[in-house]
C-alpha cells in the first residue's frame, strides 16, 4: 500500500490569513484537502455543491474540484496527495461535505498529526502516517454509514411523496411510469425503491388503497358500485367488484353485509 504524501497541515483562519477579504479566489485542488471546522462560519463551495461551515462537518475535496471559500472560516486541515490504490479509492468515496457525531475524534487526531508535522524531528514521519491511516480509516467508515443514513432517510422521504400522490391523484393513471417520472425516477430504480420501502409492488399498494377506500365508501355513501368503482380509480365496474373479491373473498356488497351483520353497525 503506497503511503499518502502530506503536503500541509495546520489551522486556517480566514480572520488572520484574509483580513478584510469576503470570498477566496475560486481554484482548483491538485490534491486531497481534509479539513475539519474548528468554528461555525461562512460557506464552502465544492464543484456544484456547498455546505453552511458547521463545527460537525468535515470537509473533503479531491483532485481536480473547483472549489471557494465565503468567510469566515477556520479550520484544522491536512492537504495531501494520494495515487491509485485503496487509500485513493477510500477518499474518493468520502463526500464532499458530510455530517459526523466523531467530531472530538477527528479534532484529536488533527491536532496530533498538527503537532507532529510541525515538529521536523526524526522518526515523526511514523507517526504521523500511522494517524493519517488511523484518520482515513475512521472517515471512510463514518461517510459510509453516514451516505447509508442519507440514502434511507432519501428512501422514505421519496415513498412518503410517492404515496401522497397516490393518494391525491387516485381516479388517475397511476403505473409504474408515471409515478416514477412523478418522482423524477427511472421506473426500476423507482419499482425497486417503492418495494423494498412498503414491502409491495407499486400495482399491489395501488389496488389494496383503492380497495380500502371503497370499503369507506360502501360504509359511508349509498353510492351506486359504478359511482365507487370511479371515485377508487377502477377502470370500471367490473374489473372494481373482480378486483374487490379477489382480494377481500367477497363481492362489494356482500363484504358489508357481512361486516353489518358481524359487528351490528
């Protein structure tokens, strides 16, 4: 395994380094820049994504990103270079901006890799790799569960809208089609998304909500099965009252006799 190159490490504060100075000058990174807020601040801008500076953020830009700063901002940070290999493939991985719950694990190794970088002393260059490996270690485990977090709290979100519209749009079209270009989706990340969230195919929830809210409507109206079977999105009639017994082992107006007679409403 090829060890990382540290090019620099230290605190920036943007109050000493850029008095008077609003925004940095836009560059773009040679290397892979670490940096760990030291207070909350300004703005960074990474490529086509920014973050508010917050203190349980970290800060990771890669090669070849165009990146500026809106101050203040101060921060522990590490600049170094890092070829093809596993380490490369750890840090590439890492988000440009992610939120952690390690902060004091992070500010102490920063600040030891700070201290050691800075000292020139012989046999300093050990340990300061054996902290850089410690250091991307924890960040490539802490950005992979924190992209997980991410990718199910985006997973529920995404069906709690899919549902919505489901419900706000019963009497329509509602395939696998439209509900994924409802939702900005291809249809098979979409199909495989709505599955794994409800435990059911978007046509299986479709039918079983459509079923359910004519249940409330034989129960609440005297609407006629043909008024029903439109209000729940059924193509007609029929295919309601099939669709209905399949499910149910009943027809529409058997399955309320029954529920009367069961439960004397």
């Amino acid at each position: 395994m090829e060890l990382p190159i540290i090019v620099a490490a230290g605190i920036f504060d943007s109050k000493i380094v850029a008095k008077n100075t609003v925004v940095s000058r836009k560059r773009t990174t040679t290397m892979f820049e670490i940096e760990l807020p030291i207070d909350d601040g300004g703005i960074s801008y990474i490529d086509d994504s920014f973050s508010p500076i917050k203190t349980n953020m970290v800060v990771c830009a890669k090669p070849g990103q165009k990146r500026y700063t809106r101050f203040p901002y101060k921060c522990y940070y590490i600049h170094m270079i890092v070829h093809d290999g596993i380490l490369y493939d750890t840090l590439i991985k890492i988000p440009d901006f992610f939120e952690t719950d390690k902060y004091e694990t992070y500010e102490r190794i920063f600040k030891r890799l700070i201290k050691h970088y800075n000292a020139l002393s012989k046999g300093e260059e050990i340990i300061i790799q054996s902290l850089i490996l410690e250091l991307l270690y924890d960040l490539g485990k802490d950005s992979a569960q924190n992209i997980a977090k991410q990718k199910n709290t985006n997973r529920h979100l995404l069906t709690e809208k899919a549902i919505g519209y489901i419900k706000e749009h019963l009497t329509e079209d509602l395939s696998l089609d439209t509900l994924a270009g409802a939702m900005s989706l291809s249809p098979i990340y979409f199909h495989n998304l709505f599955k794994v969230s409800t435990g059911k195919t978007l046509r299986e929830f479709v039918e079983e909500y459509r079923i359910k809210k004519a249940i409330d409507l034989l129960l609440t109206t005297d609407f006629s099965l043909t008024k029903i079977a439109y209000e729940c999105g059924f193509s007609s009639q029929s295919y309601f009252s099939y669709a209905f017994k399949r499910k149910m082992k009943l027809t529409p107006r058997k399955y309320i006799q029954e529920l009367y007679s069961r439960y004397e409403l």
